[in-house]
C-alpha cells in the first residue's frame, strides 16, 4: 500500500465514522483533525467521490535565494581573498 492509499483510506474512514457518529466533531475529535478540514474533504468526496480524497500533489515553488547581510557577504569575501593568496 502506497502513502497515496493509507492516506485516502484514513480519509474515507473518518467521513464514514462521522456518518455512523451523525457527529461532525466527534469523528474529528477521534481523528485528531479541525472540523474544516473534515468539510474540505467532504466537499471533495461530494463533488469527485471517493478520488477526490486523494491528496493533491503540490508544484515546486520558484523561491528567491534569501539575502546574505552585507555584513556577512564581506567576511566571507575576506576570508576567499584571504585563502587565494
């Protein structure tokens, strides 16, 4: 069973034990998870069945390299100049 599997088949179990409970918040409490997550799930299952519980991939994100303080940049640069000669 692949991580995609367990994790749509935990899915499918807390919306049917929330419909055996008739207790949104009670199969959330015993799942461990926030009430608006279980009815984004159960928006999903309504709309696409039981594929749309499976979890979305997500794109690699572009990010900007972060900043060295100058401060930094200038010991580092030191120190390069430093070891070349």
């Amino acid at each position: 069973m692949t991580l995609d599997d367990s994790i749509l088949t935990m899915r499918l179990r807390v919306m049917r034990r929330a419909q055996e409970l008739q207790s949104v918040t009670l199969a959330c409490r015993e799942a461990g998870i926030w009430r608006t997550v279980f009815y984004r799930w159960r928006k999903r299952f309504e709309r696409y069945g039981a594929d749309g519980l499976h979890p979305r991939r997500q794109r690699a994100r572009r990010v900007r390299p972060r900043e060295i303080a100058p401060h930094v940049e200038r010991l580092i640069m030191g120190v390069a100049l430093a070891w070349l000669t």
